[in-house]
C-alpha cells in the first residue's frame, strides 16, 4: 500500500528534520523548566525529575549526559561571581 504523498514528496506524516530538532529541543527545554519549578516547590533536585522525562524522549544515557549542562552552567555562574569578590 503506497502513503499519499505532498506537495514536496515525502510521505504525510513523516516529520521533517528541522521539525522533528525544534520538538525535541523545545521538550529538553520544557523538561528543564519544569524540573527547576519542581525543584523550588519541593527540594527536590531538578535530575530526579528531568532523568525519568528525558529517559521517555531520548535515550537514557543521552539523558543522564544532559543533565551535565545545566549543573556546568550554574556552577560557572557561581564560580564568576566568587571571583568578582575579590577585584
């Protein structure tokens, strides 16, 4: 059985790459806001909510690699403004 095809031939319902990068980015994103919500509401901290809804997306493994960024981000941060202490 053939699929419909569209105007650009590629089967309906076949995402395209720049599509399907905008959804998954804006997922991770999404992910990480909520597990920084979570994390403020409750204590929790933000990889024991953003592992299990990135484990659901992605690949477990990519997922825990992930959660490397936002800690490397924050602790930059923090390390900036000890060294702006001191000049």
């Amino acid at each position: 059985m053939k699929l419909p095809v569209c105007a650009v031939h590629r089967p309906v319902g076949q995402w395209s790459m720049s599509k399907l990068f905008i959804w998954l980015m804006s997922s991770i994103g999404l992910t990480f806001f909520l597990a920084g919500i979570v994390n403020g509401m409750t204590g929790m901290g933000p990889p024991t909510m953003a592992t299990g809804v990135l484990g659901a997306i992605i690949a477990p493994v990519a997922a825990a690699a992930l959660l490397i960024v936002p800690s490397l981000i924050v602790r930059t941060m923090v390390l900036s403004s000890f060294w702006n202490c001191f000049a």
